[in-house]
C-alpha cells in the first residue's frame, strides 16, 4: 500500500496498514460484497479484511479490480488482508489464497487448531508450524507482504515465536471493553507485533450499553489498535469512519475499560493444544501431554472401549493401564480399533502402562508391551534393568516407576543405567508431596499424578467446593487443574461419558494465586491410596 496520511500502523515489516479496515465477514454474494466496498471506498476506507472461511475472496478480488479505478485508486492505495481456513492448516491441507490481486498485503493463520480435529489433538502444534513454513515461503517469493496469525492465545504466540524464521507482523482477536486482552497485548508489545481487533461491538450487543454507544471503535483506535468494523449498511459503513475527529477523555477511556470481565462473543481459542502449554517434556525428549485418561477398575472389553472412545472424542491423548488392572489386552484391542474412527494413529498417542509387583524381577513383560505402550513403569533393580534392555531395544519409549518415596529414587538413581524419565505417586491439595517433588526436580524426573480427587474425597472438601463455585467451574476441574497449573500431568478416570469429558476441560482457566494457596494449604500429609514408605 502507497502512503497517505489517513491514520496507520507501521508494521515490523516497515510496512503502514491503515487504522480502519472494512472486515467483510458475512458478505457472501456478489452484489453485497460490490455494495459495500463501493461504499467504503467513498467513505475514506483504504484496507479490507477477508478470510478463505468467509468464501468471498474472488468477489472481493473482482470488486476491487473495477471499484479502484472508479475512485482515483491503483492496487499499491489499498491494503488487503486474508487468512488461512482451519481446513487447510497443515502442509497436506495448504492452499494458496484466491484474491487474484497479484499480491497480498497480510495474511494470517486464521485459527490455531485444525478444522475436523479436536481442539487438544496434538497435532495442532505440527500443522501451524508447517502453515507458518508455506507463509514464510510465500513471503519470501513477494506474495505476501506480511505474515501474522488470528486468535492466537498467548501460549501460542510465544511457540511461534520461539520457532518462527519470520516474526510475525500481526495477530487479529477480539478485543473490546468487555475484552481487553491484557496478557496477550503484553506479548505482542514484547515482540514488536501489531495487536489488531476484530468484533470491536460485541457481535453487536455492546452498542446497547449507554456507556459505549458510538464509542467503541474510537476507544480501540485511541490505544493504538487497528479495528475492522463490519457492514454493509452504506449509511452505518460510512457513520464507522467517524473516527479521527473526536478524541475520548482519560476519564472516558477509564470508564470503558473498567467494563472488562474477559468475557467473548466470539469462539475461544484457548482450548486448542499448545506444544508448550498441554504438555511436558520427557528427559528422553519425547511430549507427554498433561491430561491422561487412567483406566483402574476399567476391566471388561465394552467398558473400556466405551470410556476410550468417549475420551478420544474428548480429546485426551494419553492412556494409562497397568498389568494389575487386568485391562492391557483390551485397551490395546480398543485403540486399534478406535484411533482410526478418530483420524488418529498410534504416534498420535501416549500409551503407559506398569510391571505387576508378582513381576518383580527378571519376569517377562511381553503382557505389557502388548498393549502398545510408550512408558513403562517397573520396581527394584532387576526389574529396572529389565526395563533398560528393552529400552535399549527401542520397546519402552520411555521408563519410569510408580510409588516410590525419595529413598527408593536416590537408590534407583545412584545404580541405573538409564534414570527414570516419570515418577507416577498420589498427589493432591491434602497430599503435596514437597520432599518427593524436590527430589524429581533435583534429578530432572517428571512427577506424575494419580488420584487427583483423593479417591473422590476432596470433591466435597469445602475448601475445594468454594474455590469451585467462585470460577464456576465442577470440584474435579478444580483440583486437576490446581495439578497441572504446576505442570503436573494428571490421570483422571470415569467410565461416565460427560464426566470423562468435563474433566479434560483444564485449560481454558486458570486459578487464581490466591486459589492455588487455598488449596495448598489443606495439605496434611493424608493419603488415600497404599503407603509406599512402608
């Protein structure tokens, strides 16, 4: 886009973008699409947002080749943003956008999941870093003159970041005053990237309220963020434009931004799995998402492929047996056959399973291995170097033990071969386990937690059903995620349906520091399960 001095952003790629933007989201035909941008064009509009899920790139294309000369205007006086559809994310998807303008001003990833997969599939970090690949490409040969992402959370942002070769020059969210997205604007003034809103008015529902009405867009573009208010009323298009001949008083923008409640209008993106938020990193370098599926006491073949399906569908990645709950054989029969009605694979999954007590020893384990797992958790020296030699031979991705007190860890540790990548104990708000978590950090062992709700206990502790009711979120949500708010991956279980897929709803809130100490502090040393030290 050409210079003017209409109100503008200057892009990390040098590059101005105009304050105002048209976004033509729900502008489908021709003619509606023609009707609008005429009218836009005449009110002083220089840049439009559209997006492959809008599925009005080739009319905005052809609109713009005939509106432009008719207003005095080339291609280099207006900028043009598109966007990458969720469908197409992933470098087998990939498409190149249908503009048809010669070049793109800005195009973005337009959401940070995959259409057809569920929001945790662990494949959402491998398919936005190869859509992030074809975009720098793209880039690179002129085609787009910048690149950036759309309701991108904080945790994404900073994966990007951290792997990108090409920074991003801008992420598009939903901002407004009921929105104001703090954090995430903290991260994009951290990294020199444009904060740009969209839904500016709420869906609409703002305007309603006395304190906001005509303000909105005058409260964003006053901070600085670029708006994309979308019509295709002539009148209210041009009546959006109003912009930069009125400023709001400090008492005035005080007033709108105390209106913030981190409430959305539009979809949540906080849901969808981030390398570096949903899971943990093994010593052994292979990712274990936080949230597993425990199946103790899940015994017969409907049973489990019931809750497994149920738990695929939900989103959980992670599965955890053992050869005494006498169910390896069928998880193992259930995978197989529900990972494909799922569009999954087996690497797609983490697979734990654990040598028996009867087992101890030199003992085969053929039972275990079976049941396709990743890691596997034995007992004492023999076992354990049981455990190595198949290590060695590429069975066991991973090794661990489960129930160990910190004199069995240092024992372990000082004699093995190959350390321990997992220590899997009991651990709760009323069982910290301060001195054992102090030893895996110390040696670098993830610590891993089973009966989370202390065998259903603490789900009516009143501590626990307070701090509940406060986040509205169940007792169970709460205390797994006062687990993994520490990085502690947790195994829920359930044969229910609904409940196994309430409890993988962990990471769209967070607990307050307050909450996190209230909860810590019931800790009495109680445990609920068998006493290891003894």
């Amino acid at each position: 886009m050409s210079s003017s001095s209409s109100p503008s952003v200057l892009l990390n790629t040098g590059v101005q973008m105009p304050l105002l933007g048209l976004g033509t989201y729900k502008l489908v035909g021709p003619e509606d699409v023609y009707q609008a941008v005429d009218a836009a064009l005449a009110a002083g509009y220089r840049s439009f947002d559209s997006a492959a899920v809008y599925r009005n790139e080739a009319d905005l294309g052809r609109v713009l080749k005939e509106l432009l000369p008719k207003n005095g205007l080339t291609r280099e006086d207006v900028f043009i943003t598109s966007k990458l559809g969720p469908k197409d994310q992933g470098r087998e998807r990939w498409k190149e956008p249908s503009l048809d303008l010669g070049y793109i001003d800005l195009y973005l990833i337009h959401w940070p999941g995959t259409q057809g997969r569920v929001v945790n599939d662990q494949r959402n970090p491998g398919n936005r870093a190869e859509s992030w690949a074809a975009l720098e490409k793209l880039h690179a040969q002129g085609k787009l003159k910048a690149i950036g992402v759309s309701n991108y959370t904080p945790a994404h942002m900073r994966e990007l970041i951290q792997s990108c070769k090409i920074p991003p020059a801008l992420l598009q969210v939903e901002f407004h005053p009921r929105l104001c997205q703090t954090e995430l604007r903290k991260v994009c003034e951290e990294y020199e990237v444009c904060f740009q809103a969209y839904s500016s008015l709420g869906k609409g529902e703002l305007v309603t309220d006395p304190v906001v009405l005509e303000v909105l867009l005058r409260w964003a573009v006053q901070q600085g963020v670029p708006v994309l208010p979308k019509s295709s009323n002539p009148d209210r298009i041009k009546d959006n434009a109003k912009l930069f001949d009125f400023t709001l008083s400090d008492t005035d923008m005080d007033r709108l931004s105390a209106l913030d409640c981190e409430h959305k209008y539009c979809w949540d993106p906080s849901e969808v799995m981030s390398s570096s938020s949903h899971s943990v990193l093994l010593k052994t370098g292979v990712q274990m998402p936080l949230l597993g599926f425990g199946t103790y006491k899940l015994v017969s073949p409907e049973d489990v492929s019931r809750a497994v399906d149920a738990a695929l569908l939900a989103g959980y990645r992670a599965f955890d047996s053992a050869a005494v709950y006498l169910n390896e054989a069928e998880l193992g029969r259930a995978l197989k056959q529900l990972l494909p009605k799922h569009g999954l694979t087996r690497e797609d999954v983490f697979v734990t399973s654990k040598l028996g007590s009867k087992d101890q020893g030199e003992r085969a384990m053929e039972g275990a291995l079976h049941s396709l797992s990743d890691l596997d958790m034995g007992n004492r020296a023999e076992s354990w170097a049981a455990l190595e030699e198949l290590h060695a031979q590429g069975k066991l991705k991973a090794i661990g033990v489960s129930n160990y007190t910190p004199a069995h860890m240092r024992e372990l540790i000082q004699s093995c071969k190959i350390p321990p990548a997992v220590l899997q104990v009991e651990f709760h708000p009323k069982f910290c386990q301060t001195e054992l978590r102090k030893v895996c950090e110390e040696y670098g062992v993830c610590f891993q937690a089973y009966s989370s709700l202390g065998k259903g206990d603490l789900v009516t502790d009143p501590v626990v059903l307070e701090v509940a009711k406060n986040c509205e979120r169940t007792p169970a949500q709460v205390l797994l995620r006062w687990a993994v708010q520490q990085g502690v991956p947790v195994l829920p279980k359930s044969s229910n349906p609904d409940r196994i897929k309430d409890n993988a709803k962990l990471f769209d809130f967070t607990l307050s520091d307050t909450d996190m100490d209230r909860l810590s502090a019931l800790d009495c040393g109680h445990k609920f399960c068998r006493d290891a030290s003894q």
